[in-house]
C-alpha cells in the first residue's frame, strides 16, 4: 500500500500541473487591436465594408475545456464607420441600427465548442432591441507573453446575421438580406 500511495499522488499532481486553467482577457481595444467589422452587398453588385470604433468586452478561454470560455462584447452603435458620413448618419437612423433608441449591441456566449478548425461560439446577439442567437466561428491566432510582460490571446471570428431578424426594416434587395461579421480581437489577461 505504501508503493502505490506516492505513485497516486504523483500521478495526481502530474494531472494537475498539466492542465490548464481558464484564464481572464479584456479585449485590448484602447490600444487598437480589437476590430468589429463587418460588410453587406450593395444591390448585389459590390461589397460595402464597415466598423464599429467604439466597443469593449472580455472574454475567459481554457483550450483545453472550452465548455468553461465565455465572451461578452458591447457595441456602442453610433460609432459605426463606413467610411461616409451621409451613409452612416443613415445608418444610425431608424432604417437600420436605430442609435438613438438603442445606442447599445451587446453579444453574450451561450456555448463554445471546438470543431476542427476552432471553435464555435453560440452566444445571445442584441441589436436593434432585440436579441436572437448568432453563431461564431473563431480560431485562436496566437497566444504568449508580449514585449511588456502581459500574457495576450488574439481570436478571428466570423460569422453572419439576418437583418430581419433585428428588425432592421430597410431593404436593399435580395443580395442584401445578410450582414457577414468580420472579427478580430487582442485580449490581455487580467
């Protein structure tokens, strides 16, 4: 009994010191590497780009237990930025993303999952008052300690949303129902 008691407990913290523990990011958007884009088809005949300028979030990633990440990201609205004032004070308007009603989008996680060449992100998309579920896919870019001394983790995700979906009741066409979610973020482990 005394042979296998040391072999457990060794074998224990072997188990332990290997796995690793879901840790903490804040999205590092003040120094700019944190993009929320997106673009649509203009009448089917081109793609406009846009960005958000002004958001911030967190998110906790364990790769080895990826039931336990989590994300959270609020968008402030009016900040969004195609590069075209008229375009984007229409934007803001009514006909799309309604700023002065709902100056915030908000994305909460629900589930991550990994599939083979990331993960899947479910999570719960707030827009335009109201909430539906959108799926992400994202893939872990790079992870380490950086020049400063912080441990960093930057993702890319994509994803897709139905602009009925959040009552955005302008319509520009057939080509022109999907919004595609173009994301990228830098998080610095807190």
């Amino acid at each position: 009994m005394k042979k296998s008691l040391p072999g457990v407990a060794l074998s224990a913290l072997m188990l332990m010191s290997g796995s690793a523990v879901a840790a903490d990011y804040k999205i590092d958007t003040e120094g700019q590497h944190a993009f929320v884009n997106f673009r649509i088809q203009h009448l089917g005949y081109s793609w406009l780009y846009g960005t958000f300028k002004n958001f911030e979030g967190a998110f906790t990633f364990d790769e080895n237990n990826p039931a336990a990440d989590k994300v959270n990201v609020t968008i402030n609205t009016a900040s969004v930025d195609t590069n075209h004032a008229e375009r984007d004070k229409h934007l803001r308007s009514k006909d799309f993303l309604n700023s002065a009603k709902y100056p915030q989008a908000t994305f909460t996680s629900t589930e991550v999952e990994k599939n083979a060449d990331g993960l899947n992100i479910t999570g719960n998309l707030t827009l335009n008052g109201v909430t539906k579920p959108v799926k992400l896919n994202a893939k872990l870019i790079g992870e380490g300690k950086d020049p400063w001394g912080n441990e960093r983790a930057g993702f890319e995700a994509q994803g897709k949303i139905h602009l009925k979906d959040f009552n955005i009741s302008k319509d520009l066409g057939p080509a022109s129902q999907d919004a595609e979610l173009i994301i990228s973020v830098e998080g610095i482990r807190q």
